[in-house]
C-alpha cells in the first residue's frame, strides 16, 4: 500500500511516498483495519515532523507515517459496525508510538476509536473532525469553568478554535474570539460575544483589554501564542495550553493546564451527528491529494487559509 513517510527530521521536503505491505485481517490482535478515503493535516503533525517533539517520542525515529485523523470505509467487522461502514476517528499517535500514522491508504486501529459517519457528511469533513473535536471539548473540561465565565479563544477561525468556540457557547460561557479577518461575523454566528481580528500578541493583548478591562476568566490557546497571552488573565485565571513547547511559566496564581486529546467515540458520534444537522461547524481549508503531503505541509505552515488540509486517499 502507499505511505508518506517522514524519512528524517527537517522540513515539507522529507516527506517521501513510499510502500509498505498492506495489512491483513487480525495480524494485530484487538485491532480492525480501515481503507482511508481522507486524512487531515494536523499541526502536531508539522512540529513531529520538524523534530520539536524528537525527545517526547522517545525510541521512535525516521522512517515513520504520520497522522492522526481519518474517515473511511471499514474493512473489518465490529460490534455495532460491519464491513464497509463508513467510519471517522483518529489515531493517538503519541499515546501508540508506533510510526503508524493515517498518511496511509489502509490502518489498524482499535474498533473503540470509531464513530459512524452520517451518510450526508463528506468523508473530507469528517476527517477534519475528530481530533479537533476531542481537543476543543477535553481541553474545556479541564478548565472547569462556570457559566458566564468569559473565555479567550485565540485561533478561532481554525478548525481547534471554532470547535472550541461552539462548545463554549452552548454551555453558557461568554466567549471573545481572535479571528483572521473577514471572519468576524461567522464566529459571531457560530457564538462569539466579542470579535476581535489577530496580530501581534501586544496587539491582541491590547485589543482584548480594551473590550474587557477585569480581564478574562480564561484562555483556550488555539493559536498556540503562548506566554505573551498571560497579561489578559484574571489573578486567578486559567490557561489551556495545546502545545508542550507552548506552555507558559504560571504566574500570579494562573493555573496553567495542558491538554493531550485521546479517543472519545460518544461524543465524536454525537459531534458528527451535529455536523450532519447543520449544528456543528468545522472547516476544511484544502483538500489534496496524498501524493502532495509535502505542499499541504508547506501550505499549512504558511497558514494558506485558517481551516484543516485533507489528504484524499
């Protein structure tokens, strides 16, 4: 079967298509195989690639497969699911650490990872779901926060983001959104109380602010500014991090949480039901074929468009 593999650690150029022998049913015990129709291009993906998280993956090195989430056909059956249901859910790459990624035309995957897939949702949108889903609402529940509780969600015109910012409204938490401009008024239909447009994080701390001068209960930090965000926080403020490189010294009695998504299928199917329902809203910025891992690589890193690139398989 067709791979892209990661065959050292540097830039979009050491992504390479390579073959691999296909999967066979039950070579893995506990484990179900899936032919991937789309995969999503995650920004953990970039950073593992790049060789930032090189120490946190420990014996793992070049050549591996990355990607985490998928939408495809099942080829195994499971309780609740036969052969050919269409099925979404991601890969936790870092928890498995075994270079087995979704940049792949079939994987092995636990059957308690997927969630059916409504007829009426593309494969493409799915696959930009499920990770992004996990995070946006696993990181909210670590933050605990009260209704009316006002939240700072940066990166909000992305996929983590505007996740986030939808979550947030329907539990009754007042949400101000950094968006790339020309989104202001879809984030403030999606449940935005406040919009404002990304800059410099000087500029986006000034910004917030101004709208809210006691400063805000919490950040969900889509954006992975880091840092640079801590003077809108309340004393007793809270912090969600995304990115282990992106985790700010706490300060001022800020508690600083971070987040590291795993496999939640109730909610992914109740997600992807939303999605089906017009409900729920995600983005997909491009959709690319596998051979062209690399330019969805350099297009995401360029920040092309604010959305999830897709790998159709």
């Amino acid at each position: 079967m067709r791979v892209v593999e990661v065959t050292a650690y540097g830039g979009p150029e050491v992504l390479r298509m390579a073959r691999r022998p296909e999967p066979e049913a039950g070579d893995v015990p506990g484990r179900v195989r899936v032919r991937l129709k789309a995969a999503g291009v995650n920004q953990a993906d970039l950073r593992i690639r790049a060789g930032h998280y090189a120490d946190a993956v420990g014996a793992l090195t070049p050549p591996f497969v990355l990607g985490t989430d998928f939408a495809g056909k099942l080829l195994d059956p499971v309780p609740g699911l036969e052969p050919g249901a269409r099925v979404a859910g991601f890969v936790p790459w870092y928890t498995e650490l075994t270079g087995e990624g979704t940049y792949a035309e079939i994987v092995r995957v636990a059957p308690e990872w997927l969630a059916p897939v409504p007829d009426d949702v593309e494969f493409t949108v799915a696959a930009s779901l499920p990770l992004a889903s996990a995070t946006a609402q696993q990181g909210l529940d670590r933050l605990t926060l009260p209704p009316g509780a006002t939240l700072l969600v940066t990166g909000a015109s992305a996929v983590v983001g505007r996740l986030a910012v939808q979550y947030a409204s329907a539990a009754g938490l007042r949400v101000v959104a950094v968006v790339h401009e020309g989104d202001e008024s879809e984030l403030r239909v999606l449940g935005a109380d406040h919009v404002i447009t990304r800059g410099t994080p000087e500029e986006v701390v000034a910004k917030v602010l101004e709208g809210d001068p006691d400063r805000v209960h919490a950040v969900f930090d889509g954006a992975l500014v880091g840092e640079a965000l801590l003077p809108v926080l309340r004393d007793d403020g809270v912090f969600l991090a995304l990115a282990p490189d992106r985790v700010p010294v706490p300060e001022r009695d800020i508690r600083v949480e971070t987040v590291r998504a795993q496999p939640d299928v109730v909610r992914l199917k109740e997600s992807l039901q939303k999605v089906a329902d017009r409900e729920l809203t995600t983005r997909v910025a491009d959709v690319m074929p596998l051979e062209e891992a690399a330019e969805a690589h350099r297009r995401a890193e360029a920040g092309h468009r604010p959305g999830r690139i897709i790998l159709m398989i």
